[in-house]
C-alpha cells in the first residue's frame, strides 16, 4: 500500500496570536469518551461516538487528551481540536445534524466550531429517528405537501444548531461558527432556480450564521456570484478538481464586486473542496493499470491536489483585486476540507485530516474522523509543506493517463445524483409516514 511521507511531515509554525483565541463559556464542558445514547443520532454512528450520558457499556475508545489551561484558577479541558484553532488557524467542524441538537454542546465543548449538513446527512436523520414525528404530524395534519414538510423539518434544525453556534459567530466577528444547509440538489443544473432556493433558504433561516450550499456544477457557478452579490453567505460544495475551484474563487469574487455594498465584512463563503472520493476513484484506476509506479502512487492523489488548491487560494486571495476588496471588509473564501473520513481501511484514520492543516481553513470531519483526530491527532501546519511534491504526484498520475478535469466530472456527477437519490429516498419515506398518519386519523 503506498502512503503519504513527506505531505504529512510537520512544520510548526507560530501560534496564532492570543485576541484571536475563543473565549470558553463556563457553561459548556467537555466530555471525554463517551458512548451514544438514544436521540444522539444512535443509528448513524458507532457506539463509540461522543454523547453526554454515559448509559451502555463503552466498546472501543476514545481517548481525549487534555490539558489544563486556564488564567483563574480553574480548570478547563481541552482537546486537539482547540490547538488546531488556536495553533494553526484552522476551523474544526462536525459534518453531521439531527434531533436534538443540544447533543452538539459537547462537541462544541471539544472545540468543535460550525456544523455542515447535506441531504444524505438529513435522510439519514429523519428517517431513522422518532425526534421528527411531532413537528411531521402537525405539518401533515394542517395540509403541507411533503416537500414543504420536509423543509419545515430542515429548517428548524439549522436554526436551532445556529442558535447554539452564535456566541462562536459573534467572539469572532462573523468569522466562524456557521451552519450550513443546501439547497434542494434537484437543482444542480438549474441557475435561476438555485438562486431563488438561496434566497427562500436565506429568508426562512433568518440566522446572521447561516450558509447556504450550492453545488459547484457549471450552471450554478453564475448562482454562486449572484447570491454573494445578494449579501448571502455561501458554502459552496462539490469541489473536485482546481478548475472548477478556481472558477468557484472567481464567482465569489465577481459577487463581491458586483454587490455594490460599501461593507463586505458580513458576507463571507467556505470553498468545500472533497477529498476521500478522488482517492477512492483514482485508486481504482491505478490498480487498473497495475504497473508498481502506478500502485505506489494509491492514497496520495487527494491530499496533494488539495495542497495544489491551497497554493491556488493563496494566489487568488491576494493582489490588487483582492485588496481592493478588503478596503471594503472584505473576508477571504476559505478553503473548507470535505469528505474527509477515510474510506480505504489499509489507509490511516486521519490520512485526510492531518496533513490538510492550515491556517484560515476549515476541516469538516464526520464522527469517524472527528474521534481519529481528536484521539491521536498531530495537529501542526502540514498543507504547504511539501507543495513541491504534491506537484511531482500530481504530475505522475497525469503521465499515467488520470485526467483530472475528467475525474473532477464523474466525482461531480456522482455526488449529485448520490445527494438526489438521498433527497428522493427521504421524500418516500416521509410520504409513507404521511399515509400512515392518515389512515391512523381517519
């Protein structure tokens, strides 16, 4: 099996300075190794994951180590994932929600900072639990179509996570401690009508930490500048290659410029690049061509384009045009990591978490990942430095015949029709539970 050397090595940098440090709230704690309980999405994750109530035997571990560190006397725990903020200038999130999302406060507590959801997270949790039943029955019984139930139920859920992510919001002006929904993906080629669901989504929400997703497919490139240019925040996800992330830098900021606001400080986007699918996609492809050139190269294709995407962000995010931006508050379109658990088991735990670190970035990690990281992650700035190789891999897998723009487009496709046949599966589920409501009331 081929792993990552050199992209992964270390290279500390400094901390980043103390006023950009969170502030704790004494009434948040942080829990350590704690199994699931009913309610915390139970059925979508292992018995291992993090819950509040120590209430069924514990198998597996997770070991979160703490320190304390405080200027008053008490004790406050910390994790890795408050050094990976605090050190290195990263934004650790949780790609997950469901009912309640009070189970988030320890999470929030570990230094988790922002939430990102998509319809397979939200299928997954409405339709494998009882939480939603109450607000679907009362949808259903004052004569709201499925659909618009559906989103009933959606909404409530961000605005109460964005409820809970606020204090983070406003300790850091605007800059973290977002909740991200997206938009319906049976929209992802259709521009106008992705721009009128952001708007209905930004309206709705109603939260100042609100992220709408739009998918980065090439007719929502031009729905992407449109909404920034309405004032609307955006996650823009589904990033698979560094064209069509370079288009994605250019639609912020063309909707920037094109917004006509004198303060661009409260409109503010994550780039989410995903990672683990184009390893999975052109690992099968190198396997195919066999050679020991082509198999050694397996499990280092998606880290080392994402270092090139990272030099690409720190190219676009600067210059005269950018600057000229930032004299009107302007804030950088951070790159956000997605899709980072590993699905290769031979490969480690945190391959596409630990040597992604740095600084004005976002990782959203699902419970896989998240526990990894926090068990024995190293948290120090890993992006850029080894770009020289990340260049040389990149390369190599273009002389063996891996087209990027190509892979980009299949994982593209891929990942909509995945989040379509989600959005679709749910809506059934949910007109199944409608009938049975009916026929119980009747």
């Amino acid at each position: 099996m081929a792993t990552i050397s050199k992209l992964s090595n270390p290279n500390p940098v400094a901390s980043l300075s103390s006023s950009s440090k969170p502030r704790s709230s004494s009434s948040l704690k942080c829990f350590v190794g704690f199994p699931t309980r009913p309610g915390f999405c139970s059925k979508l994750v292992s018995s291992s994951s993090l819950s509040s109530i120590n209430t069924h035997p514990f198998r597996g571990s997770l070991v979160v180590r703490c320190s304390l560190a405080d200027g008053n006397g008490s004790s406050v725990k910390r994790t890795t994932l408050h050094d990976l903020y605090e050190k290195e200038g990263q934004s650790p999130w949780y790609d997950n929600l469901c009912r309640p999302v009070t189970d988030l406060l320890p999470l929030i507590a570990s230094g988790v900072r922002g939430v990102t959801s998509n319809p397979a997270i939200f299928q997954k949790a409405i339709s494998s639990s009882n939480a939603y039943n109450d607000q679907f029955r009362e949808l259903v019984q004052s004569g709201k179509d499925i659909e618009s139930a559906y989103w009933e139920l959606v909404v409530k859920d961000i605005q109460d996570a964005c409820k809970l992510f606020e204090p983070i919001y406003d300790q850091t002006d605007g800059g973290d401690g977002y909740v991200s929904v997206e938009v319906s993906p049976r929209l992802a080629d259709d521009t106008n009508g992705t721009i009128e669901a952001a708007k209905y989504l930004h309206e709705v929400v109603d939260r100042p930490n609100v992220y709408i997703k739009i998918p980065a497919t090439a007719p929502c490139i031009p729905s992407i500048k449109e909404v920034i240019a309405n004032g609307i925040s955006v996650n823009v996800t589904l990033i698979f290659s560094l064209a069509r992330y370079e288009a994605v830098i250019d639609a912020y900021l063309d909707g920037l410029e094109a917004s006509g606001l004198s303060d661009l400080s409260r409109v503010t986007s994550v780039a989410s690049f995903f990672v683990s699918r184009v390893d999975t996609l052109i690992d099968k492809m190198l396997e195919m061509i066999g050679t020991p050139e082509a198999l050694d190269l397996r499990g280092k294709a998606a880290v080392a384009q994402a270092a090139l995407a990272y030099r690409l962000y720190q190219k676009k995010f600067s210059g005269p045009r950018w600057e000229a931006l930032v004299k009107k508050g302007a804030k950088k379109q951070r790159l956000l990591w997605a899709s980072t658990s590993v699905k290769n088991p031979a490969y480690p735990d945190t391959l596409y978490v630990a040597p992604l670190i740095g600084p004005d970035t976002v990782s959203t990690m699902p419970d896989q990942a998240l526990q990894a990281f926090i068990d024995h992650g190293t948290v120090s700035r890993t992006i850029d430095a080894n770009v020289s190789e990340a260049e040389g891999i990149y390369s190599a897998l273009e002389k063996l015949g891996i087209d990027w723009g190509k892979v980009g487009l299949q994982l593209e496709d891929e990942g909509v029709e995945s989040f379509k046949k989600s959005f679709d599966s749910l809506l059934d589920t949910l007109q199944e539970k409608a009938n049975t409501l009916k026929f119980v009331i009747s």
